[in-house]
C-alpha cells in the first residue's frame, strides 16, 4: 500500500481517537440525570416536546413497555412513509416529476428508511420527489438514529444499573434527537456545503455537453441528507451512485469527512457507556475490540484494491506511485483513488450506514471480502449508532459466560450473574439474523423468482446475493450490485428480512436488559473474571471471530474465497 493510503488511515484512526472520546463526555453528560451543556437551550424544546407527546419524563418502564413504544413507533413510521411515497406525484416539492412510487417499492423503501437500512432499489434523483426525501426519508434517517441511540441507553440502564426499569423511550428518542443528531448534522451539512456539495430545489438543469447533444444535471436538498445519511449511520443517497456522485462527495477531504461522520459517534457511544456506569476500562476494552475489527477488514480492502488484480498488465491499472505497480481502478473515481475508495466503502461496512464512494461489484474478491466480513461479524466495528453498542454487550455476555465455564469460574458481567435465562436470549440474538439470512438466500439461489435476478452465476453470483440479504438484515443498506432487487420476490422478501433485523435484535437486547435489570450487584472478588483486561479483550475478539466464521465461512469459501482460488 502507498504512503498516502497509510497517511489516510492513521488520519481517520487519529482524529477518531481524538474525537471520540469528548464526544462521548458529551452523550455521558446529556443522559444521566442532572444538569448538562447546552440545557439552557435544549430543555425548553425538550419540554414542549414532552407536553406535545403527553409524556411523563420522570418515568421510568420495564423493558416490555419500553420495546413496545420501539415496535408502535417503527410500525406507525412505515405507514406513515409508505404513503407519502405512494402519493408523491400527488404532492407538493416536486420539481422533478417523479410519479408515485408502485405499491411493493413502496413498501420496500418504507421498511428499508424505517430501519436504519437504506437499501434503495430505485434511482434516487428520478424515483422520490424532494418532499419524499425531505419529510419522509430524511425524517426517518434521523429517527432511525436516535432509536438505536435510545435502545443502547436503555440495554445500559438493564445491564448494568440496581433499578428495575430501563428509561423511557420518548425522553431518550427526544434526547438523542434535539442534543445530538440535529445540531451535529446542521453543522456537518454547512461543512460539506462549504466544499461544493449541493442544496438546492432546483430539479433538473439542461446543459450541451461537448458532443453536441443535452444533458439533463439533478439539483436536490443534497448535503442535508448526506449528513444524517452518515451521522445516523443509515447510508442513504439522493443520487443512485451515492458518495460516487461529485454533487455529494466532491472531495477528497470530504470523503474522508464523510468516514469520521460514521464512525465517531458510533465510537462516541462506547465511551458514553463507560462514563454512565463508572467503568472507563471496560469501555476501553470494547473500543479496542471494535477497532481491531474495524482496522483488519479495511486494511486488507485496501491493500487487496492498491496493487489491484495480478492477472491483468500493469498498464491497464492506475498507476499509485513509482513503487507501487498500480491498483484496482474499476468502479472508482480518480479523485479518491482505490486505497482511498476502498478506505471510505469497506470502512462504512463496520456500521449500519454502508455508504460508498465506489461499486463493490467491481472490487478484487479479497477487495470485497473485506465488506462481507464487516457485515457479517455483526457490525460492531463500531457498529450503528447505539446498535454497536447493545451488539457488542450481548457478544460480551456470551464471552464472559463461555469464559467462566472454561476457568470454572460463575459467569459475571458488571458485577451480575449471568445465568441460564439470559444465555437462551443472548444465543437467540446471535442466531436470529444469520438463520435468516441463509434461509432466504439459499431459496433465491434455487427458485425462479431470485435466480432469474442475478447477473453473474458462479462464484460471484452467489456472492450478489449473500451480500443482499446479509446488508439488508444487518441494516447495512450497500450492495454489491449485479442483482436485479426491483423485483416482486425481492421487494418482498428484502423488506420483510429488514424489519427482522431491526426489530427482533432490538426487542432481544431489551429482554435482556430486562432480564438483569435490578438484580444483585455482587462485589468484585478474586475469583471474579476481569473483562476490562487485555485478555477478555482478546478472549471476545476471539469469539466475535469463531462465531462469525462457524456461522458464514461455508458460504465465503462458495462466494469471494472461491472466486479468488479460481482467478
């Protein structure tokens, strides 16, 4: 790799080490009781909220109630969302005639926006309206954000608090949105304004192109949902190319900004976790955790994209610098070149927002691999914003539980015993999306209805549709393209496995939650396994790693591994 694929790498890794930390200062502060930055003038909004909603901020729920209001408000979210995709043509902000959108995308989109995934199987700049965009998808990329911000807030309160009760819903929804998204993805839209991106309502401009014919150049309220595309960790786009288009990501800074809007918050999280239950080292073992993932699968991305496909003459690869003998240059912009392409995508697959700036259709099989792997472990590395966090708790449980009976030691975690009531829980969140994805992958690789989408048969066909179902039931949203999802069997079957995904994961961590809230916090005594030490720290990359492999190496040996093997 070349010294500036190394220099934009330990760029990102330092200012997230920077960053991180005070803004996890920040989040600690905001949702303990008390005083906080900023209060005299968030509180009043807050307040007006609360009287609109009707909602009591003094109480406190039990994890049932709590994942109820998070099912009742994903469910009214769709309905809400369906419909005004449905009737955009009708509406109002239309400048660019997009007609309504047909009933099963609808649904599709509506489901995919809801979740946090952002999975699009339409053209955005011709598809939505910018009414769709801004009051329908927008909105649901923020709301998507804070939800995963308050289900991580309350998985805390139940893991490691002495109450009962684990928050209410409505005051962290609120929180999270009015303290954090908003004014963060205000800030951030100005900045990518500033280096060229576009905000405007101008709908489609005609311009002669150099050959004598017209182009038609889409305009849109860009930047404002590339902020809380990339702040929310959700990854959806104005313009079918994504952060490929210059309208979007103009730069090179901008794509690099981009990466940090991603991955900061979700890092922020985990230090706001050790600061809310006094345990700063634990928080450090879990970031040491996520980073090591995050590092590994984008580091190889980006050495397997720098020296590009060894088959093909040097001369038709983009030459990097004098020592290197070029790289992967298909599918990728020559502003961000492929260690810089495959830093921003592959780096994206460790969250929930899967944004790219290039096509993973057209990455090396080791290139690409390194997406899957971010995706298939889980997406802790660092994960969503809030969902890295409950992601990595409840792997942690399974570690310390495993670890206990191999020391013949009583499994504990933050000072509560974890038992048999919680194992069947954590084992059931670690299966629910893996058992998932292999079902209805395997049955579009052998019915007409998904066979007949795939564009690419063999190795890499089956990659295209792994990859599909996997970045749709981890809330991912990217694609590695090749496969034709406008479709009545995918439209379907995507959009159902996104709601299990979100929600089921959701309402397991809350069980669990739920399950240790309030009970006894034993002393630490020297028979206590330490899980804030370099060892535990290993010991759950360990197990994050096995349960991954055991789970999905089948099918990485029948997909990109294969497809290396062959050439």
């Amino acid at each position: 790799m070349s010294a500036y694929g190394w220099w934009q790498l330990l760029f990102i890794l330092g200012v997230t080490a920077v960053l991180a930390p005070l803004l996890g200062k920040y989040l600690a502060a905001i949702f303990r009781d008390g005083p906080a930055f900023g209060d005299r003038v968030f509180l009043p909004i807050e307040r007006t909220v609360y009287r609109a909603l009707r909602v009591d901020a003094e109480s406190s729920w039990s994890w049932r109630t709590y994942a109820l209001a998070v099912l009742g408000f994903g469910l009214v979210g769709t309905l809400v969302l369906y419909l005004i995709l449905r009737l955009q043509g009708h509406l109002p902000i239309n400048p660019t005639h997009a007609p309504d959108m047909p009933p099963l995308l609808s649904f599709n989109t509506a489901a995919s926006f809801i979740t946090g995934t952002n999975w699009q199987a339409y053209e955005g700049e011709t598809a939505a309206s910018y009414l769709a965009d801004m009051a329908g998808l927008v909105v649901a990329q923020f709301t998507a954000g804070a939800v995963g911000i308050a289900v991580a807030l309350a998985v805390v309160r139940g893991i490691a608090g002495s109450a009962r009760t684990i928050g209410n819903f409505w005051v962290d929804l609120t929180r999270s949105l009015v303290r954090v998204l908003v004014p963060l993805s205000v800030l951030s839209a100005l900045v990518l304004i500033g280096q060229g991106g576009v905000q405007n309502f101008s709908g489609f401009r005609a311009a002669s192109t150099l050959a004598g014919g017209t182009q038609l150049i889409p305009g849109g309220p860009v930047e404002s949902m590339e902020a809380i595309k990339l702040l929310g960790t959700n990854g959806g786009s104005m313009y079918g190319v994504g952060g490929a288009h210059p309208f979007e990501n103009p730069t090179g800074f901008t794509n690099m900004f981009e990466l940090l809007l991603c991955i900061v918050l979700p890092f922020a999280i985990v230090f706001m976790f050790g600061r809310m239950i006094g345990h700063r080292r634990q928080a450090y073992a879990l970031v040491a955790v996520m980073a090591a993932i995050f590092i590994g699968h984008t580091l190889v991305s980006m050495e397997s994209e720098a020296h590009g496909n060894s088959l093909l003459p040097a001369t038709v690869s983009q030459t990097i610098d004098a020592d290197s003998p070029g790289g992967n240059m298909e599918g990728k912009e020559m502003r961000f070149g492929p260690e810089g392409s495959a830093l921003m995508t592959v780096g994206t697959m460790g969250t929930t927002a899967g944004a790219t700036d290039s096509a993973l259709d057209s990455y090396t099989p080791v290139g690409g691999a390194g997406a899957f792997v971010g995706i298939l472990l889980g997406e802790i590395s660092p994960g969503g914003d809030g969902g890295g966090l409950y992601g990595i708790l409840v792997l942690a449980l399974l570690s310390v539980f495993v670890a206990g009976l191999m020391v013949g030691r009583t499994p504990e975690f933050l000072g509560k015993k974890i038992r048999g009531p919680q194992m069947k829980l954590v084992v059931a969140y670690t299966l629910t999306i893996p058992v998932a994805v292999l079902i209805l992958g395997s049955m579009s690789l052998v019915l007409e209805q998904g066979y007949s989408s795939i564009l690419n048969h063999g190795f890499h066909g089956l990659s295209e549709v792994t990859y599909a179902f996997a970045s749709s039931a981890n809330n991912n949203g990217s694609s590695f393209a090749g496969l034709t999802a406008d479709t009545t069997w995918y439209n379907y079957m995507l959009g159902l496995i996104m709601l299990l995904g979100r929600f089921a994961p959701i309402v397991l961590a809350l069980a669990v939650a739920g399950s240790l809230a309030g009970a006894r916090v034993h002393a630490r005594t020297r028979a206590t396994l330490d899980t804030s030490g370099p060892t535990f720290a290993v010991f759950l990359l360990g197990v994050i790693v096995i349960v991954g492999g055991l789970i999905y190496f089948p099918m990485l040996i029948l997909g990109p591994i294969g497809e290396r093997l062959v050439g």
